[in-house]
C-alpha cells in the first residue's frame, strides 16, 4: 500500500535522510520512534511533500512520484498528497474557524462538498472524538488536547488511505496526554486505517503498532514488532536509546525495571 | 494672560454669523464628493494593495521587482507632487484626464503602495503552521490564501487600514489644488468671498474631525468583531 524507496532528503549540504526503504501493509500501524534530530519528523514530513524530497520515490496506493534534480508537478505532488492527511505536533487549527467549521474545511473547500453533507459528516467526526458538544466552539476556547482532537478529526474527513501523525502528543498538558492517546488506539483498532506515528510515548507505541521503526542520524537502524524492538532490541544504537529512557524514568519515578 | 486674552478680537478668529450660512454650504457641497472618493480609492486602493503584496512576496522576480519600485515610488515622493505630476505631466504627453479622475488615480495608487506593505507584514504574521496544515488539507496557494492566510491577516492589518483609511480621508483635502469639489474647495470658495479664511477652515476642520471620530468608533466595532476568536 505504501512504498518508499532509496527515499533521500538534504537541506543544502545537511543530510537528514538517507535512502529509506519502508513498505507499509493496509491498516497497518508504524510507531517510529528515536532521539530528536533524528529525521522523523522529516521522514513523515516527505510522505506528504511538505517537504520535498531530494531523490527517491514514494508509491502510496496507486499514486507514485518520482523525485530526481527536477521538481515535480504540483499536481502530482496533490494527487499523492490527496492520500494522505497529517496531525501536527502544535494541532495547527485555524483560529478564525468553529471547530465544526475545521472539519468541514477540507471537505467543502477542496473536495467540494455541499455544506450540508460536509457538516453532517464533520459533526459525526466530532461525535467521533468525542467533541460533538463543542462544535462551535472557537480553538481558543478549547484545551489542548480538546484541540488535537478537532485536529485528528479534521484529518480523518479527508478519508486518507494513511494518516500521518507527527509527535501528536509532545505539546499537550501530561494530564491531556490521555485522550488523545484514546483516540488514536481507538482508531488503530478496527485494523482499517493505515498509520504512521511519530512518537516519544513508547509504552503506547509499545502498545498500538504493529511495526516499529528506530530511527537515528536519518537512517531506520532497527524494524520489526513492538515485542521485537521494545523487547530484544538486536542494535546497540536502539539498546542505548531505549536504556536512556528507562533510566530517565527509572530516576524520575524511583521505578527498578 | 488675562489681559492677552481681552484683547483678541474673537469675532475675527470666527465670525458666527458667517458660519451660519457657510458650515451648510460646504457640508451640503463637500462632503459628498469628499466621502464618496474617500470609500472608492480606499477600495481600489485595498484592491491594488493586495496584488501588490502578493507580487512582492512572490519567488519570481518579474512580479517581485515591479512590485518594490511602484512601493517605493508611492512611499518616497510625497502625495501632492505625485497628483500635480498626473494633473499637470499627463497633458504634455497627451493625456488629458478631468481632475476626478486624476484624484481616483492618484488616491488609489497611494491607497495601493501604503498599504500593501501592510498587508504583506501581516499575511507574513500568520505562522507557518497554517500554511502547512491547509497544504496538508491539499489546499491550493489561492485557497490557502483565501480560507485560511487573509481571514487572520485581515484582523492583523486592521488597525494599520483604518489609519490608512483616516490618512485617506484628510487626504483628499489636498485634491482641492487640482480643482476637485471636495470640502476644502468649497471653504475656499467661501473664505475667497468674505475673506474670512479662518472661520471656514475650522468649520472644515471640525467637519474633518466628527468624520474621524465616527470612523474611528467603526474600526473599534470590527476589531471586536474580528477579535472574538482571539485572547488578545
């Protein structure tokens, strides 16, 4: 469903990715997990041309783009594009909009959809993330996790074949963490949606993917199950990572793991 | 002081019996031609503005450049060089427009370089973030633009408009030098026939004044219109 060769990405002279390989199945969940810097975000970031790559391709359903010296057609770059939909770190709502308002925007202003029909499919996204009763509420008058919420909606109502969602947690309250995480498993459950996480919550990438992905110095140093990676790390690079972070919590915690 | 005072001869400074007949005569006259053009080069000028914003930004030079050398020009020579240039330089090269439409063009093309600058500081005020998620939304860069980057840079730029707008207004008091029959124009007429300057020049000042307030009440209402989605 997903195919991403030799995929390369430099800024000027900086490498951030180095010839990644990835397929990804239908419905499949991938956590991707590694320090900052890594060139996660990145990665993710290229799926859906935010970011344009340097070399590569990337296949997603039956759309591929090719990437060379020449930069692509924008309406290649749309077609591929239209297969995807992200969630950022930082929500990224549109403060002008209702939240009812955000979900619809996709679909009236790009898929051309009637107002009508949009909302009623924005508001059962809504019902979906458990936001039905602040539909008109503006962003501002909503928490942050209230507002990834809306985010992860207005992103489901584009109908991706795969949904992108970049360290969608890191900017919430701890206390906020919660019902988003909810949300995502939720989704992850029913084995339809395809997804790919970046992440610092390793017990729930532990828990939700099916595959994860170490990533360091813009390559995939390890891949397999949760159980394989989290559990019987085989790189030192994913063993040291993963160490840091049970140390980290370990002190913080007072926990003997 | 006191003594000062006694000895001003009030009747100079403003005669009322004058003003009785005069403060009609210009409102009924002036105000129309003075309003009317404020509200129309204001709206062209908004127009050209965000064209030129928009070519300023642009990656491609071809629009880039034309766009910062009409800016500059507009910014660099003051407005009433610029309307004698059109009014008096346009005839020796065979052009000859009516005073109207001079002041429509002048006025616009100042409305137009003033504030694109304006507006390209506040669509550039609107953070990354939203770029991204209408792109990722697969929005095009018009309707980008339109939906998500003008919405929030309108009520960014408000404030610097409505300054733009009173500048606009008070403005078109210099229109009076190239014979449009605008407040002024008529103050003039009337001061030209009692020669009493001074009286109409208030009177017109304060009529100048009480449309500046009223405007100025306006932009507080938009502003909060325009704020309800905002903690600011």
């Amino acid at each position: 469903m997903i195919e991403i060769k030799n995929l390369r990405k430099s800024f000027g002279k900086l490498d951030v990715l180095h010839d990644i390989d990835l397929t990804v199945e239908q419905g499949e969940v991938i956590a991707i997990i590694g320090p900052s810097g890594s060139g996660k975000s990145t990665f993710l970031r290229c799926l859906n041309s935010l970011e344009t790559p340097t070399a590569g391709s990337i296949k997603i359903g039956a759309h591929t783009l090719k990437f060379n010296d020449k930069k692509p057609k924008e309406r290649e770059i749309r077609s591929l594009r239209s297969q995807t939909a992200m969630v950022f770190q930082s929500f990224n709502l549109f403060p002008h909009l209702t939240a009812l308002e955000n979900v619809m925007e996709g679909l009236v202003t790009v898929q051309r959809i009637s107002r009508e029909t949009a909302s009623t499919q924005a508001k059962g996204l809504l019902e979906k993330v458990g936001l039905a009763q602040k539909q008109d509420a503006f962003p501002i008058q909503l928490s942050g996790g209230q507002q990834q919420r809306v985010a992860i909606a207005r992103a489901l109502a584009m109908n991706p074949s795969v949904l992108l969602l970049d360290e969608p947690t890191s900017a919430l309250d701890p206390e906020l963490v919660g019902g988003v995480l909810a949300i995502i498993r939720e989704l992850s459950k029913d084995k339809t949606q395809t997804m790919m996480i970046v992440t610092h919550e390793m017990n729930f990438a532990r828990e939700v993917a099916d595959r994860v992905i170490f990533m360091d110095e813009g390559k995939i140093i390890e891949m397999g199950t949760s159980d394989e990676v989290f559990g019987h790390p085989t790189h030192a690079r994913t063993k040291q990572f993963l160490d840091q972070l049970y140390v980290g919590i370990e002190k913080n915690l007072g926990w003997g793991l | 002081m006191m003594n000062l005072l006694s000895t001003i001869q009030w009747e100079q400074l403003f005669d009322w019996q004058l003003a009785k007949e005069a403060a009609p005569y210009i409102l009924k006259n002036g105000l129309w031609n003075t309003m009317w053009i404020s509200v129309v080069t204001m709206t062209l000028g908004l127009l050209v503005a965000l064209v030129v914003a928009i070519a300023r930004m642009s990656p491609y030079r071809l629009l880039r450049y034309p766009a910062r050398v009409y800016i500059s020009i507009i910014r660099g020579t003051p407005l009433l060089v610029q309307l004698f240039i059109l009014y008096f330089g346009l005839p020796v090269i065979g052009i000859t427009l009516e005073p109207i439409t001079v002041a429509i063009i002048g006025l616009t093309a100042s409305v137009g370089g003033y504030a694109s600058e304006t507006i390209r500081g506040a669509i550039l005020s609107i953070p990354r973030g939203q770029w991204e998620a209408a792109t990722s939304l697969n929005m095009s860069y018009r309707q980008t633009m339109r939906r998500v980057i003008l919405p929030q840079a309108t009520r960014v730029a408000l404030p610097s408009l409505m300054n733009s707008f009173l500048s606009l207004v008070k403005d078109t008091s210099l229109l009076t030098v190239i014979t449009v029959p605008e407040m002024l124009y008529y103050a003039k007429i009337v001061g030209g026939r009692s020669y009493d300057y001074m009286t109409v020049y208030l009177i017109v000042a304060l009529y100048y004044w009480v449309i500046c307030t009223v405007l100025n009440a306006l932009q507080e209402r938009l502003e909060k219109h325009y704020n309800r989605f905002t903690n600011t």
